[in-house]
C-alpha cells in the first residue's frame, strides 16, 4: 500500500473520530495520527518514512524485518501501557488523545496493510502467520491502477468532505463558547 493511500485513509476515519476529540486537543490528536499512520514502515528503510529517518530507520532494519514488530497488536498495548503511564504521571488531558490519535493512526496503517496480497503478521511473536482481511482475489497490491484511479480520488473527496464539516462544527463550537 501506497504511503499515501496510508495517509489517506488514516486521516479520513481520524477526521470522522475528531468530532468527539475536545477542540483544545485537536492539532495534537491530528499530528499524531499524521505520523501515526506511517510510523510502521519506519521499519522499512525504502519507505515514505524511512526515507525521512533514514538513521534511524538503518539501525531499526538491523534487528527488526519489515512488517514485524511494529506491525502487531502487542506494539499497539505497549503504546497504550505508556500513554497510559505518561498521562497517570502528568495528568494532562491532551496526552491520553494523543495517544489515542497516534494508536489509531497506526491500527489503520494496518488495517491497510492487512488489506494487500501479503498480509501482516498482526499476532506475532504468538502467531508468525501472515493474516488477511479480505479474500484472495479482492486483496491489493501496492501502487496498481485500482489504488491511484479509485481508492486515492474517492478519499481525497471524502476528506475534504470530511474536513470541511468538522472545520465547520468546531468553529461553530467556538463562537458558542465565545457568545
Ligand atoms: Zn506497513
């Protein structure tokens, strides 16, 4: 899957979410989905993101194999066991959206990923296998025609659609709170 299919998909459903996220912790949640929904690739030297942390991304491929760790459901719980110890620590009610934004932003990448013909490993180290989310002849692959001409146009316009309503609603929240 494309980084911008990535991008894409993790900011239209993050962009649905942030109608319950508080307006005060809205720049932060969307940042972190931002990031959140290329972050597992940065296991990936050649990706969108690793192209960007190179270094980073080098020491990372040493050790670790693409889509592996940060491809599971466990590296999800430890992101949430931290979160969940950093916001007990300080108290600050931006920190548990944040990390709510940057899980999501992840659990969709991948989602997308469990949508292409390779599968990811969700369960590992319990469970090696590659898993699936739709049947072998709807699976993608990477950079085809059905992800550039349909999956890209389709949620770039439901996220300006998107957007432009919870841009809308927020505002309207805030004059509220002003008058
Ligand atoms: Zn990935």
């Amino acid at each position: 899957m494309l980084a911008k299919t990535h991008i894409m998909s993790t900011m239209l459903t993050g962009g649905i979410v942030s109608f319950a996220v508080p307006t005060e912790s809205l720049n932060y949640f969307l940042a972190v989905l931002f990031i959140g929904s290329i972050f597992p690739d940065i296991d990936e030297n050649g990706s969108y993101i690793g192209r960007r942390m190179i270094f980073v991304s080098l020491v990372l491929s040493l050790f670790i194999k693409h889509r592996g760790i940060t491809h599971t459901i466990l590296i999800l719980l430890v992101y949430a066991l931290i979160g969940i110890a950093l916001h007990a620590h300080y108290m600050y009610g931006w920190i548990s959206w944040t990390t709510a934004g940057f899980i999501l932003g992840n659990a969709i990448h991948i989602i997308g990923d469990m949508m292409t013909r390779s599968g990811v490993a969700i369960l590992y180290p319990f469970y090696t296998g590659s898993l699936h989310l739709m049947p072998r002849p709807l699976r993608l692959r990477t950079g085809r025609i059905i992800e550039k001409a349909i999956v890209l146009p389709l949620f770039s316009l439901l996220m300006g659609l998107t957007y432009y309503y919870l841009l809308l609603e927020k505002s309207q929240g805030l004059l509220h709170q002003a008058n």
